[in-house]
C-alpha cells in the first residue's frame, strides 16, 4: 500500500474549495500526489501529467517484460506436450468452418 502524507490527503469537499490550488500543487512538485477521501476513505489520486506517463510507461514495459517470459516459456516447452488445435475445437464442440 501506497504511504500518504497528512498533507497529501484532502476531502473532496476541501479539494472543490480550493481546486486550483491543489492542482498547482501537484503540477509544482510541491506535492507529489493529492490522495482524495470521500466519507473518509481513500476514493482517487490526482498526479501530475509527468508522474502519470511515467506510471504508465512502467506498466507497459513491465507487460512488455511478462510477454517476452511467456514467449520464452512457451518456446521451452516440449513438441510432445503442444496441443492439437483440432483437438481443442472439437472438445469445444467448435470448427474453422
């Protein structure tokens, strides 16, 4: 789980009072997240736009690093234990026709 900083958590009441602020806070690097409670429990996160493409460029390549293990994985993987894709269909009561 994620550590907030007491300032780093607003309600989003406080949080529509005073909008801006907040967002320029983020967008300055004085904050680096905005954690938002709603009936006191952690409901959203605002980042800045340079943190949240950062976020998503590891995500990505953390999916990227998990196809190239399965593709290995899979490349491993002995002749006598592949699946007949024939098979496959006609248990599933399936056909390419």
């Amino acid at each position: 789980m994620v550590a907030y900083r007491q300032n780093e958590l607003v309600s989003a009441t406080e949080l529509s009072k005073q909008f801006g602020e907040y967002i320029s806070k983020v967008k300055d690097g004085i904050l680096e997240k905005i954690g938002v409670l709603r009936n006191n429990k952690l409901n959203a996160i605002i980042l800045s736009v340079d943190e949240y493409e950062k976020m998503v460029k590891a995500m990505n390549q953390l999916e990227e690093i998990e196809m190239y293990q399965e593709v290995n994985r899979r490349v491993q993987t002995p002749k006598n234990e592949y699946i007949n894709g024939k098979s496959v269909l006609n248990k599933l009561n399936l056909s390419l026709d």
